[in-house]
C-alpha cells in the first residue's frame, strides 16, 4: 500500500509542478490567468469500517482552477488595444463559427474591416446608429467603414434636429461703431462697408466647399439698426449676394426679435463646371431667446468679434482614426472633421467563472458548470469598463511561482522518498530467514 501512497504524491507533486511550469510560461501572456492544482485525501473504505479508522491512501488531484483576479493594466497606444478593468470577457467569434470569451485585447482590423484576434477570431458587439444608440440587442460581428468615405452632408440638412441646421454665429457688434446712412446695401457692397464681417465655408449636395462672406453694417438712420449681408464669390472671380436681412437691438443690447435672414445659392452658381443642386433658404442664427437658443448676438460697448461660427454640411471623408470609449463604443473620425459611432463593444460575464474551459489561443468556451452567458454593455450592471489603447497584462506572479516550484519540488522528491524507504523495508522482509 505504502508504494501506492508514495506514487500517488509522486503524480500529483508532478501535476503541480506543470502547473506552475504553464503559469511560468505565460507569464508575458496578454490576459492570461494562472492556474493552481488543488489537492485531496484518499482513503480506503472497507463494510462496516467506522468513519475515521481507516487509513490514508495518497492524494489525488481534485482540480486546476484558474485565479480569475485582475491583471496589471499596461498602455500601449494602440487604438485597437483594449482591456477590460473589471468584470467581464469580450465575446468573439472563431474561424470555426463556434463562440468563445477571452480577455485578451490584442485586436486588429482584418483586409475586410472587422475587428479580430490574432488568430481571426471576430469582436462581438452591439450595432448602433451615428450617434452611438444600439439599434439591437443581437451581438454581431463588429466591422469599421474602411471601404470606402462617409457621404457629404449640404448646409442647412442636418437630419439630427431640424432645429440646429444651417449657419451660427455668436458675435458681438460694437455699439459705438459710427452708422452708414445707405440703407439696405446691395451686392457686390462697397469696401467701406465691409469693416465688420466674417467669413466660412458651406457645402453642397457634391460636399464641394463654397466661401461666403458676412458682413454687418450699421444704419445709423435707424438707432439700434444693423444690416447682415451674406455674399459668395464664385469660382471666375464675381460676387453677388445671396442673402440679407435687417436686425434690431433692444436697449439692452439684445435682440428684440430673433432673425429671420436666410441665404439661397442657385444650381450651379459657384462652380458651373461641377453642376449640384441649390442650397436654398439656409437660414444664418443668432438664437431667438427662448428656452435652449438663447441670443447669440449682441450690440454692447465692446470691440466687434466673432466668438463662434460653424455651420452643420461637410465634405466626404475618409477614416482616419478610430478610438473606444469606456462604455465600448467606437468612434470613427474621419479626414473631414467629422466623428461618428460605428458600434459598440459588448461584454460578456458568467455566474461561475470556475466552470469556463479554457482552450487553446488564450480563450474560453461555456458548459454547464459556468452557465449560460449574461452579455450587457460595458460600465452598466456589475460590467467593467474598457481602457483602449491598453492591455491586461497576465496575473501571473513569478515571484510566487518560484516558490510554489522549490516546495512542488521538495514535495516531489519527499514522495520518492518514502517509495525508497518502503523499498528498503520490503527488501528486509525478502531477507529474512
């Protein structure tokens, strides 16, 4: 019996230290967790033996579990680099179309756009719109626009929120500026008038960039009184005006009513090369004092300035970058200022992480002693969140694994120790006579 015990400790001295040799291996393992042999006692058992009165047998080992605490977080730089800092696992795809759950962030973008490992398994997340609200609930492969460029978008057709399309310009007239006793001017105005104004480009239906100049010029007929005149100069060189409109100042420097001066650029007019199509009645703001568009344009005792002007068209656009949020989503910007949502990176966690199996390539596979998997967006409920352009480094402590191989070793060698003793023992029994 006692070779039998001595073997027994000799096989399980021997699993522990694989083990420890697997840890040590992956110690540089990005998401990697360590595993530890868990031991228990063997005995005999005999009819009608008493509990307890029966010998020990060895050990045998019960179970590897996996010490599923966090790992160092370690900046990369990497964009497509994530770790998750808390609970959870990414959900991905494998070549073979079966699921599997990792926390290895080392992803790259694959020749047709999608997010994938190192080995072409797919990210999993949830699908949204532009302005990153998820559109279902089915995870699907996450896939980046990388094939081509985002549609131009024509000033004054921001589909978002009619109320916030068009040009906006937050500005301060000056009002000891002197008055131009000229009424309304007409386009091309003269160069005495254009001491106030600014300029910035809008777009058309082609995203072709088309300069406008707004000019303001007092009327000092009228107290309070300025004119706002819009003008374009086309490609040959010849400006015309294509919008204007008169606003009036209350005595507090605000507008007594808002501003209904719009500008309209026909077919054609900037470059008749290129034929678009109008852009027609956009309207130029300065807020309309209510609740959310408070005034924006003022005449007080100040120097003329432009605080702010922007306007909602753009050109086309290639992608130039992409960055991941904390909740997962995933910013595309591209090479004409503009940033959309092109997805959302979902999470995955399990009831008992214990049960998971683990498999080749750093991932995990469900059974039933995990559970089935609650998926849920990053930073909501127990989920973690995710730290782009990072990774989690292994858990691995070298340091302890060392020790843990000098005592797996003395173990081992204390168990070939009483197979030598019991050798000597039976060796004397033979010789006796």
């Amino acid at each position: 019996m006692s070779f039998g015990t001595g073997l027994s400790g000799l096989n399980a001295a021997s699993k522990n230290l694989d083990v420890i040799g697997h840890n040590i291996a992956n110690a540089n393992t990005t998401g990697m967790k360590a595993g530890r042999a868990e031991f228990a006692e063997m005995y005999a058992s005999s009819l009608g033996a008493a509990g307890g009165s029966n010998g020990g047998i060895g050990v045998s080992v019960a179970n590897v579990a996996q010490m599923f605490t966090q790992g160092n977080i370690k900046i990369t730089g990497n964009n497509l680099d994530m770790a998750i800092n808390g609970d959870g696992f990414f959900k991905v795809a494998l070549t073979d179309g079966s699921t599997a759950y990792t926390r290895n962030g080392e992803f790259k973008l694959d020749k047709d756009g999608y997010i994938v490992t190192n080995n072409g398994a797919r990210l999993q997340g949830y699908q949204t719109d532009t302005a990153g609200k998820p559109i279902s609930v089915v995870t699907s492969d996450l896939k980046l626009p990388t094939g081509g460029i985002i549609d131009p978008r024509p000033t004054g057709t921001n589909p978002a929120m009619t109320s916030d399309e068009g040009v906006f310009i937050t500005a301060n007239l000056d009002a000891a500026a002197p008055g131009q006793n000229t009424g309304m001017p007409t386009s091309p105005i003269a160069d005495t008038l254009k001491t106030y104004g600014t300029s910035l480009n809008v777009y058309d239906q082609q995203g072709v960039a088309i300069p406008v100049q707004i000019y303001f010029v007092k009327d000092d007929s009228t107290p309070n009184t300025w004119y706002v005149v819009a003008e374009m100069t086309d490609t040959g060189g010849t400006t015309t005006g294509v919008g204007s409109g008169t606003i009036t100042f209350g005595p507090d420097g605000k507008p007594t009513s808002g501003a209904p001066i719009t500008f309209t650029i026909a077919a054609n007019a900037y470059n008749g090369t290129a034929p678009s199509a109008a852009l027609t009645n956009v309207p130029i703001k300065f807020g309309d004092g209510t609740a959310g568009h408070p005034y924006t344009l003022t005449q007080y005792g100040a120097k003329f300035s432009v605080y702010d002007l922007r306007q909602d068209g753009y050109s086309a656009g290639e992608l130039t970058s992409i960055s991941v949020a904390e909740d997962g989503k995933i910013t595309a910007r591209y090479s004409n200022g503009q940033s959309q949502i092109s997805g959302q990176v979902m999470l995955t966690r399990f009831r008992n992480v214990q049960g998971l199996l683990p498999i080749n390539g750093g991932y995990w596979q469900k059974t039933a002693a995990s559970g089935d998997p609650i998926e849920g967006q990053p930073l909501s409920g127990r989920f973690g969140l995710i730290r782009s352009g990072a990774l989690e480094e292994s858990n691995v402590d070298l340091t302890q694994e060392l020790v843990n191989m000098i005592v797996a070793q003395r173990a081992y060698q204390a168990n070939a120790q009483t197979i030598k003793t019991q050798d000597q023992v039976q060796q004397t029994l033979v010789n006796l006579r």
